[in-house]
C-alpha cells in the first residue's frame, strides 16, 4: 500500500479483514508521508496475529518505486463515502504502470480501470481471485499498460492542467462540443467543477 496519511483511514476497515482471515499469510509494506493511529491499529493487529510481517517506509518517488518492484500485489481499500469518491486515478495508474496487479475498491475513478484490475468492495474476495486467477491477472496488467501509457501520458494530463489553468475548468471551450473527454482529460471529479 502506498499513499498519503489522509488514506489512513482506509487500512483498517480494508486490510484487517485480511489480518484476520486465517487461511491468508502476506507481507504487507506500507509507503506514507507520517504515521497515523489508524496505521499504528494495522500494525498492532498484524504484529498480534500470524498474518505475516508489515514493513513501514517513509514516502519518497524512489521509495515507491522501489516498493512497487518487489511486491506482487497493491491494494487499495477504501469506502463509500462522498469524500472518497472524488479520487483520482494516481495509485491505481501508478500501479499498472509500473507492471504490478492491483485490488482496489471500487471508486469511481477505479471503475474505468476495472479490466484491468481486480475491482470491488472486499479485498478478501480480490485476493482470492486473484491468487486463483494469478495468469488472467497479469494479462490484465499488461493490455492496462498500453492503455494507461495513452490515457494518462504526462503530455495528456499536461494538456489537462494546462486547459485548467487556462480557465476552462469544465469543458465549456472548443472541445467541448466534441464531447467531454474530446480533449483527452480524464472523466475523473478531480476535472469537473460544481
């Protein structure tokens, strides 16, 4: 798992039931900015128990690089909730970029990735799938690859940023008659104003 404290929120209720799961042995490396309670609560449940061993690394590009080459999953748990729902692409695009099988919850920014990650609500029944399904997984990964390296190319979220910065947040310049994703930004809230 990688990201922000802000996301600490989301280890409990989605990795503790994997703690807790007795058939389920994982190493688990977290990369964040700080600790948290929320994180110290993962680690002590993980320390109490025979799940495997948690390893807490101190965020930085080159530590989630590193992080993202030797492990053979990311997870990203999360939840309903409204404030949840306006996350971006980052750590999932991240993750397939970088050639690495990830289970997620099923934000909406996740759902258009869905083919080619495991996307739902309960990690448990990610993990199974994927553990059983371990080949479809990784073709999943690559045909992701392609589509990320177009679809979130840093020239395309550039263009993005730029189109915002230019003062059309929502769309309403000349590509907006093409459609809303004409100009290549992602459909994601983080490109929508209220």
């Amino acid at each position: 798992w990688y990201g922000r404290s802000g996301n600490h929120d989301t280890l409990c209720p989605g990795i503790l039931p994997l703690v807790d799961d007795a058939t389920v042995r994982f190493d688990l490396t977290v990369v964040t900015d700080r600790l948290s309670r929320d994180l110290m609560t993962l680690a002590r449940r993980m320390s109490d128990s025979d799940t495997g061993n948690l390893t807490i690394r101190e965020w930085s590009l080159s530590c989630q690089a590193e992080a993202l080459s030797r492990t053979d999953l990311v997870l990203i748990p999360s939840f309903d909730r409204q404030d949840k729902h306006v996350k971006g692409h980052n750590r999932l695009t991240e993750s397939i970029r970088a050639g690495v099988p990830a289970l997620v919850y099923a934000l909406p920014a996740y759902r258009e990735l869905a083919e080619f990650c495991w996307c739902g609500e309960d990690l448990r029944v990610g993990l199974r799938w994927a553990l059983a399904h371990r080949p479809s997984l990784l073709d999943r990964v690559r045909r992701g690859q392609s589509y990320v390296a177009e679809r979130f190319s840093v020239d395309r979220i550039a263009a993005c940023w730029q189109r915002l910065f230019d003062g059309d947040p929502s769309g309403t310049g000349p590509a907006a008659s093409a459609g809303p994703e004409a100009d290549g930004c992602p459909a994601s809230p983080t490109f929508r104003t209220p």
